[in-house]
C-alpha cells in the first residue's frame, strides 16, 4: 500500500501540483465534502467580503443537509444560552423558560462578520461544537485587514478555511452537491487508511508547527470523504493530497527546518528506498501542496512567528482596570447601599422565580414581590489602552540601521493607533545608560519630528535598556495602559547596570532584569536583528517570557507587520 502511495504521488506531483486548485475550487470542494459529512468536519470558514463568489457558495450552502440557524456576533449570554421569558411569565404566572439558540437539534451556525465575535459567544460556540452534538459552523470572516480574523479557538475547529477575496465572476463555476450524502457518510466511515498513513498525517502536522489532534483528525475525515466520493474503499495518494492542501495551510504556524547539510544524503537514503521498494509517503511532496496553497504573504509571516507564544490576551480591549468605559457586562448581586445604577430586568430575573413560594407566604402581597437578594447592579467592562514600549539598541556600527527600521515601524504603527488604541514610546540604549526618546504618544506629527535625529553609536548597556523599559511599564499601568515591550537588538550585551564594560556581567543584569518582566506578566518581544539568530538573545526572550521573533535584514514594513501580527494572536 504505502509502495502503491509513493509512486502514485510522484506520478501524481508532476501533473496535479504542477497546476493547483483555484481557490473557487479549493471553495466548492471543501463544500462538498461538508455536504457529506459536516458534523465530523465542523465546518468551514469563509474568508471575503460581500459579492458574487461568496454570494453563489452561501446560494449553494442553503442545500447542506441540516437546519440552518443565523447568528450575530455580539449575542448575548441570554439568547445563546436562554433565559426567563419575561412577558410569558407575567402573562401566564408560572415561570417560562426561553431556550437558547444553541440549545436546539443538529444544525448550522451560520455566523456572519464573525472576525467581530464577542469573547464569550466565541467560547460557548467552541462548547456547542465540542459537545458532540453534532453542530457546525459557517463563519463568513469579513475583515478588512490582514490583522482581522476569527479566534484560533473557532478556527480549530473547523476543517476548512477558503479565500474568495481575488475570485471573481468570470472564475465561478455551477457547484453540484454530491447525491445521497448520508449514504456517502457511511460509506466514507469504511474507508480504509493504513497505519501508516496516520503517521504521515500526524509527522506532516507536527513539522508544520500544528498542535494538538484536530488538524490530523479533519485531514483523515477529509481523505476518507473524498475518497467516497470517488467510490473507493481505500485511501489513495489524491485522496490524501486533497485533504493536507485543504485542512493544513490555514494552521500552519512554522515551515519545516532541514539541515542542508542532510538534504543530499536524505535524497540519497530516499532513492535506494525506491529501489529497495521499502518505500514510505513522500511528505516533501505533501509538504509542497500545502506551501502552494499559503497566502502570498503567509511565508515570511510563518517564518517570523515560528517560535512565537500564544499572546497573554493583554492587548487593546483587555479587561482590566483601564482607561476608558467599555461595553456592558452581566450584572451581578449588590446592596441597596451602593450608589451603582440598579439593573431593573436582571433583578426582574433573579425574583421571578422565587414568586410562587413568596405568594404563599404572603397571600396578602400585591404584584411581585422582592428581597435584598434580588436587587442586580449594572456593570461595564474596562478598555484599556495599549502601549508599545519599543527598546532599540543605539549602540555599535548598525545601530542607524536599527533606529530606522524602529523609526519606520514606530510612524507605521502611529498611522493605525487611533482606531486601535495605541500609544508608542521608544527607549533607545547606547554607550554606558538608556534614555527615553520618545514619552507615550499617540501623535504622529510630534512622534516624526522627535525621531528625526536621534544619535547612536557605543556600547550595548542591555540591562538599562530593559530596566527604562520596565520603569515605564509601572508608570503606564498606574495610569491604566496595558504597556507592551518591544526589543529590536542584536543580543550582545557588553556594559553592566553599573557602567562597566563587563561581557558576563551584563549579560548576568540583563537576564535578572528579564526575570523580573516576566514576573510582571506584561507581554513582550523580541525581535533578533541580527544575520543569524542568535542564542544569547533566545535565550533572553525565554527568561522575559516573550514572543522571540528573528528578523535578519527587516524593514520597516516587515517589523510592523510581524508585531501588528503577534499582538492579535
């Protein structure tokens, strides 16, 4: 079987992937196979604005196999969940119970601009899916910007991710749903995969920087559903193709790493198991199917996330004690005491349901009845500010390549700050101390004419750097911003906290004070500057508990896309 496989891919690679699907045909395919069998796949999500494309694949998703519930982004607990049917109750006098949109028999979400999805309904809607009752999802992302997008956690778990942004109506094509998909259904829960082939799945996955199981998990169903479709019994190399270009691209989070060193011997190895027909699933080639599908821009992105953490949610919106009025929150139980504005229909929630036994106590009391334990205050959330701290090395015979890339990045930020709530400062450390060039702002004009000449050159005084840093930090969330450390430097820290020009002592302050911030929890990265990355500063990113990001010959540009990027993550 796995003979059978290898030199059916290589077969396959030379007429299949030297055209690939459209991303119309990507589209229409992955509906396909949802048509079969969408509780084990999910779901899919739709990345496009309003037009034909996305309008002829909604048109054709009306014939999914399941009732279809619309959803808006912003539903309340109440609706989601359900609640007291007020008017009913007082109506009929006994307590009615509302049922939730996501209390309801096997259906299909249908969730439009989902990239604005409250938190909350974002997390109840991972619930229902993961609850096996077999739900799923349609979420139509229609984001304006490459930083707008669902919740990895709504992401993972649906199969499919198309793009339909570049597709026009001279490059759509008649979709046709496969006939009896419950009949398909079973007959793709037959389908054969070897042990092998899930190992293929799972090593592929694993070098894609793809964690956890659902990504193998959806590549597998995928497999065995299109190989349905094509009336096979066993998975074939198309079959699994198909289903690695379909699921993988939109989780890979890293492209694999290979020595160059091995490559000539791993070919070597790879051709005497060809002639030993001890052959195993090319994934290189798998690998390249996958590549052919990423986003023109999605490679470099890749490569400056690789070893990127997940964010600590302490960007801009994060609930804390902030700096302005947020949204309203569920209200909750408090005195008569508290000057708090009384929530009248949450405390008409908590009493109704203790009316009847209240009645019966008190026969003589007209309309309802309330206790002390009733009354429910209004709340809000806070919003708080961001504030991106960026701690650039001044220091040494690239220190004006370094200021440029920070000044550029600094305006590029500056440009979207109003709409995203962001303040900048900029720390510059060079010769013996650090100093702050740049008090937080959000003005763009005064922002270019303090950056204009700013000096560099000398020693690399890390420590002070990261400690100015640290020192904003405190005064930012007094004030209620959620400060942000951004370090562009090249590592090689040589003046201690002291002054002295001490290679291992300045190391030593540099990684204390890294354990410090961490400490803190504030979120921070580094961004490695240098030609090769380099392991002093790896090693500083680890102990500051930040997001390490080389970046060798970055511009502007680059370093405000790959922050913009790790802070919605």
């Amino acid at each position: 079987m796995r003979q059978g496989l290898a030199h059916g891919l290589i077969a396959l690679s030379k007429k299949r992937w030297t055209r690939k699907m459209t991303p119309w045909e990507r589209a229409t395919l992955a509906l396909s196979l949802l048509a079969i069998d969408p509780q084990n796949l999910g779901g899919m999500v739709i990345r496009a604005r309003v037009g034909p494309a996305r309008d002829a694949l909604m048109a054709a998703a009306d014939a999914l196999p399941m009732p279809s519930v619309r959803l808006h982004p912003q539903m309340t607990a109440q609706v989601l969940d359900g609640d007291v049917d007020l008017s009913a109750t007082f109506r009929s006098g006994t307590l009615v119970q509302q049922r939730g949109l996501l209390d309801r028999p096997p259906s299909l979400f249908v969730l439009p601009m989902a990239e604005r999805i409250y938190p909350y309904m974002s997390a109840r809607l991972g619930q229902a899916l993961d609850a096996g009752r077999s739900h799923a999802l349609l979420a139509l992302d229609e984001g304006a910007e490459e930083t707008e997008s669902l919740p990895k956690a709504l992401i993972d778990r649906t199969a499919f991710h198309v793009a339909l942004e570049n597709v026009g109506l001279t490059d759509l094509s008649p979709i046709y749903l496969p006939d009896e998909p419950v009949n398909l259904r079973r007959k793709a829960r037959k389908v054969i995969a070897t042990d092998s082939i899930l190992e293929d799945l799972v090593v592929l996955a694993g070098s894609l920087g793809i964690t956890g199981m659902r990504g193998p998990s959806f590549a597998l169903c995928a497999a065995q559903t299109h190989a349905a479709m094509q009336g096979r019994s066993k998975l074939a190399d198309e079959d699994v193709a198909t289903a690695v270009e379909l699921v993988y691209p939109h989780r890979a989070t890293q492209l694999p790493q290979e020595a160059e060193t091995n490559r000539q011997d791993t070919e070597d190895q790879s051709a005497n198991e060809l002639q030993e027909n001890e052959l195993t699933l090319p994934n290189d080639l798998l690998l390249e199917a996958v590549k052919a599908v990423l986003p023109p821009n999605m490679l470099s992105e890749l490569e400056a996330r690789g070893t990127a953490r997940h964010a600590s949610g302490t960007g801009s919106g994060t609930k804390r004690t902030g700096n302005r009025r947020g949204r309203p929150l569920p209200a909750r139980q408090g005195s008569k005491s508290n000057v708090s504005r009384v929530d009248l229909i949450a405390t008409l929630r908590a009493a109704i349901p203790w009316q009847t036994l209240r009645k019966q106590l008190q026969p003589t009391a007209v309309g309802p009845i309330f206790h002390q334990s009733d009354l429910r205050q209004k709340r809000y959330q806070s919003l708080s500010d961001r504030l991106l701290i960026f701690t650039v090395d001044a220091s040494g015979s690239a220190a004006m390549s370094r200021l440029a890339e920070a000044k550029g990045a600094v305006e590029l930020l500056l440009a979207q700050a109003y709409a995203r709530r962001d303040h900048v400062a900029l720390v510059s450390y060079r010769g013996s101390q650090a100093e702050l060039l740049l008090s937080p702002t959000r003005s763009l004009v005064q922002t270019k004419r303090q950056l204009a000449a700013i000096p560099g050159g000398g020693g690399t005084p890390l420590a002070a750097g990261l400690s100015t840093a640290m020192s904003l930090v405190q005064t930012a969330t007094q004030k209620g911003l959620t400060p942000t450390i951004i370090l562009l430097a090249d590592g090689r820290a040589n003046v201690a906290l002291d002054g002295t020009g001490d290679r291992a002592k300045a190391t030593n302050d540099a990684m204390k004070i890294a354990s410090t911030i961490a400490g803190t929890q504030v979120e921070a990265m580094v961004i490695d500057t240098t030609n090769r990355p380099e392991k002093t500063l790896r090693q500083l990113a680890l102990r500051m508990d930040a997001k390490y990001i080389p970046m060798p010959r970055a511009d502007a540009r680059r370093v405000s896309t790959a922050i913009s990027a790790s802070l919605v993550e």
